[in-house]
C-alpha cells in the first residue's frame, strides 16, 4: 500500500474487534513513528503501548464513558512528551506538531497492516499518567486504540457512534483552509 493509499483508508472507526498484538507488531509500529521528522532531529516523543488484559481494563478507569467503544481495542497506545525535550523558538514549542507527526505516521502504518488505530481526547490525563507511571512533567497528548475493524457495531458504542461508522464524515472543502501568497478570509 502507498501512503496516498494509507491516507484515504485511515478511518477513525469505534466497531473494534480483538486482533493479536505481538512484539513484533509493537516494534513495526514504534519502528515507522521513529522516521518521522522532528525539529533538529530531538525525537521528543514517547508511548507506552498498552496489551496487557489488566492493563487494558484499568485503561477503563480513566477513558471517559463516552468512549467506552475502547473496549474493544487490543492494544492502547499512551503518546506524551515534554516542551524540554524539543526545540522552542520565539516561545513556539515544537514537541506537540513533533511529536504528532511521529503519532501520524504511526497511524498510517497501522491502516498499512489492515489495522484502525483511532486517537482519542476523552481520558483523565492525571490519573492516566499515574496508571502507566509517566512523570509529571510529561504532557499526555493522545491514547490511540488500536484493534482489527468490526463488520458490525460493538455492544460498547452508542447509537450515535453506530451511525458515524456507516460512512466517512464529511470533509471541509479546501477552498475553506486553503490560502495563496496570504490568508484571506
């Protein structure tokens, strides 16, 4: 698969089912975040991949109940770094766009290996970080879930969920993001 490709079939799906995460698939994963560009090349980025049976119920505790359709997901992906760790120009910090990029990439190659792995905003970020022992200084950014694409709705998801499944939401036009020489709204 080529990363147009990739692109066009990354979808953020909530149907998961288990799929085997191996050491193998593990070390793919953070093999292919690794390449991803980053300010003088500081990699600031960390993850702590989350497949543990336990381990995943206690990710429960701290995901909000909207996204109980987590349940389904075999493996967690925690995604945190520190302003520290990367450059800092005029006040600018670049560890969040680095360290997205590297969780970008990530995600495509999962979609590569038929796999979802959907980003998620909906956690307690303190009592995440307590749970998988990342210190405080660390800015926990995302948790992707990542697990095999369910040909049909899970028990965990909403009804509102089951519908968004059935179809690519809808994209804003270029024509509304998209500027030349300089931004005209």
């Amino acid at each position: 698969m080529d990363v147009k490709i990739a692109i066009h079939e990354r979808r953020a799906y909530r149907a998961l089912e288990k799929t085997e995460i191996t050491d193998e698939l593990i070390e793919d994963l953070a093999k292919h975040a690794q390449l991803s560009p980053s300010c003088y090349n500081n990699q600031p980025w960390n993850f702590v991949f989350v497949d543990d049976k336990e381990m995943l119920e206690k990710m429960q505790d701290v995901i909000s109940p909207y996204n109980e359709w987590t349940k389904g997901a075999s493996l967690i992906i925690a995604v945190f770094s520190k302003s520290e760790d990367d450059c800092e120009v005029d006040e600018r910090s670049y560890h969040l766009f680095d360290t997205g990029m590297a969780a970008g990439f990530l995600q495509l190659r999962a979609t590569e290996l038929g796999l979802v792995a959907h980003p998620i905003a909906g956690y307690d970020e303190e009592e995440t970080k307590e749970l998988l022992d990342i210190p405080e200084e660390y800015r926990l950014i995302t948790l992707i879930n990542v697990g095999k694409h369910a040909d049909e709705p899970t028990d965990y998801m909403t009804e509102d969920q089951i519908e968004t499944e059935k179809e690519r939401p809808e994209r804003e036009d270029p024509e509304e993001f998209v500027y030349r020489d300089k931004y005209e709204k």
